[in-house]
C-alpha cells in the first residue's frame, strides 16, 4: 500500500510537467528485458537526436537521455517488476534548462518495453496499473479445462489449470445405460471439486485481498459450478459470463473484457460503503475520527480499524526555525499554501518537508490495518477531501 501510494503522489507531480518540445523521455523497462540492450537503444535514440532542428531541444533531448544511462548503470538487471523511468527538461526558462530524472517503482510487472520522447510523460501504464488495488478471481472453464487467474488493477496472473479426465477415464464397455451415466456425473463431479479446490487454494494464500470471483467459459458448466457449493462460502460471485475461449490467453482477457462494467462497479460500491459508514459513525461521534492529527492519535493508541484516505490528500509535515531566536519547530500544513501560526519575531526558515501520510501507511502495513483509497474525482472523495483535510479512520473501539 505504500509504494502504491508513493507511486500515485509521483504521478500527480509528473502530470504535472510539461515540456516546451518534445524532449520529455519515458523508458518502460520489463523485468526480463536485458539492460545492455535498453542501453544501445537509448545510445541510438541519441545519436539519432543530433538531427532535431532546434537547438534547444536536442541539447534537451540528449542531456535527457544522458542522465537515463547514468542512471542505467545502477542495475545488472531489472528489479523483480521492471523499470518506469522518466527524464526532461523541468524548467520554465527556456535560457535555463533543468534536467531531472524521476524513477518510479512499478507495481507490477512492466508488460512491454517503452521508449518514448514527447513534451508530456508517458504515464499510462503506470496509471492503469493502479486502476484498482483490489484482488478478483478469474475462472474460466469448460467441461474439460480450467485457467485460474488473478485480477489486480489490469495486470492479470495464470495461477493453475485444471484439466478434466472425465471422458477418457469412463468407458461404456458392458455398463448399463443409468451406471454408465452415473459414473460420468460422478467424474464431472470430480473436475468440478478440482477446480474449486484450486481456486480455494489461491483465495487462501491472498486472503481479504480477494474481492470477488468472476467466471467465464462456453455452455452451462461454469453456472452448474458455481451451484455445485464447492466453492469456499466466503468467495463473492460478482458476475458470469460466456466466453469463447477457455486458454490463459484469449479465454481470460476475454473473461476480462466482459467483465469490466461489474468490476468497475463493484469498485464503486464498495467505496460508497465505505463512506456511508464512515459518515454515520462521524454523525453518531463515536467510532470515527478525521483529520491528520486526530487520525495519527488514533494510530499511537492502536485504536485503527480501517484507515481511509483520498487519493488527493495533500498534508506536509514542515519543520520551521525561526530566525529570531533560533526556535526550531514542527507544524503539519494542508496544501501548498505554508502559513503556520507560530509566533516569530523574525522570519520563518523551512528546514525540512515530509508526507506524514506516509508514516501512518507505513505503520498501518506493520500493524495489518486495513487501508482504502478513495478516488478523489468521485463524490465521496470531493467530500473526505474538503470536508476532513483527506484523511479519516475507524476506530476498534469508543474511548
């Protein structure tokens, strides 16, 4: 949840740059891409680059991809999930280039290799991956095979296949015609078991990360399993559909596509929940509490139960010395605007500037408290964002 966090607070600042050209560089690098080939690249693209016209921009362009192969240098080899690496141009003032790289951790495994040179960052990929930081099942299956995957944001993982002997083990031979078909329901039964057992597996290793299940596959086997109570009681069906395909490839991103509406809406239910509650213990002036200060309290007393914070929550912790008497001190600010009410005789120094949001993550991970992100363009989010500085909990119990 952290880095997650991290990542999106990083995004807000790259949306943000733009470049007078195009000389904004975005590398995507995947976690099984070899570093030495992404650094021949960027050494083309520069010696490429000494054909741009204007002056500026290929001095821009070049001192961009400069500071990429520094960087590039750090690693033998990609981290576990790959590389997001951005570099450019940051400055206003044409006569006074800034050149600054900015390296993202990927929440996910980086699907493709990226170079691309334009006057905004390239950010997309990063942003879809963090479409959604909850976990779905993914079931498809027909009467013979079975792919379960996980869902989390777009990034889709094959967990295990299930393949059905059912037809080859059962032989007609001398049975009659009511134990011959008895013993295929009997095997059917048996892939059936199998497949919920795997999917079961995989719920019992992620948890209360796991949302929901949807499943998918041609004919009526997949609403025959779901009915056949194999499946852990604690397993939300939240849709299924039909599908052409049963593979790990096209069966499940067809599954994916089909079920993109029902995942976004259950996103969505689920932060109205949320924050109904959240807004009837706020009313009630029992379990819940807002705001940084009253939040952090809440956390020091380990009397968090859920931890609620909107995507556009922007609190800095500043420490300020004042020249007059050399006074240093602590105030925690709401925005950009830095105004503390401390009384000084002199002027006001800024010392040092930290996201205290990102302890209280920090300290919610160590402690297991549940975190939920709400989306700053919804209303729920407009409202935990004006109405309580972006930042709320609920708590374990009423002091």
């Amino acid at each position: 949840m952290k880095n997650e966090y991290e990542v999106k607070k990083e995004l807000k600042k790259l949306r943000g740059i733009r470049g007078s050209g195009t000389e904004l560089i975005s590398i995507y690098v995947p976690p099984d891409f070899q570093i030495s080939d992404e650094v021949g690249k960027l050494k083309e693209e520069s010696s490429q680059a000494s054909n741009i016209k204007s002056k500026s921009t290929k001095l821009n362009v070049q001192g961009a991809i400069d500071k990429l192969l520094q960087y590039l240098k750090l690693y033998k080899t990609p981290p576990k999930n790959g590389l997001a690496v951005f570099a450019g141009n940051i400055s206003s003032i044409q006569a006074k280039p800034d050149i600054e790289l900015f390296s993202i951790e990927p929440p996910q495994p980086v699907r493709s290799n990226i170079y691309r040179c334009d006057s905004t960052f390239l950010l997309e990929p990063l942003e879809a991956m963090l479409e959604a930081t909850d976990m779905y099942l993914m079931v498809v299956m027909d009467g013979r095979d079975a792919t379960i995957a996980l869902l989390k944001g777009t990034y889709v993982d094959v967990q295990k296949k299930v393949r059905s002997f059912a037809h080859a083990k059962v032989r007609k031979g001398g049975q009659s015609a009511a134990r011959y078909e008895r013993a295929i329901e009997e095997s059917i039964d048996d892939y059936y078991k199998s497949v919920a057992d795997a999917v079961n597996e995989v719920h019992a290793k992620y948890g209360k990360k796991i949302q929901g299940i949807v499943v998918g596959g041609p004919g009526p086997m997949k609403e025959t399993f779901v009915k056949s109570k194999n499946l852990n009681y604690q397993i939300k069906v939240v849709g299924i559909f039909d599908t052409g395909y049963v593979d790990e490839h096209m069966g499940v991103h067809e599954l994916l596509d089909r079920a993109k509406d029902v995942l976004s809406e259950q996103a969505s239910i689920k932060e109205r929940n949320v924050m109904e509650r959240f807004m009837n213990e706020m009313a009630r002036g029992t379990l819940a509490v807002a705001g940084y200060e009253k939040v952090n309290k809440a956390m020091r007393e380990d009397n968090v139960g859920r931890l609620i914070i909107s995507e556009g929550v922007d609190i800095t912790e500043v420490t300020y010395r004042c020249t007059a008497d050399n006074e240093t001190f602590v105030a925690v600010e709401q925005g950009n605007t830095r105004q503390s009410k401390h009384s000084c005789g002199g002027s006001l120094e800024i010392l040092d500037q930290k996201d205290p949001v990102e302890k209280l993550i920090e300290k919610a991970d160590t402690k297991g408290i549940e975190m939920v992100f709400i989306s700053e363009d919804s209303q729920y989010g407009t409202q935990l964002l004006m109405g309580f500085q972006g930042i709320a909990a609920m708590l374990r119990y009423k002091k």
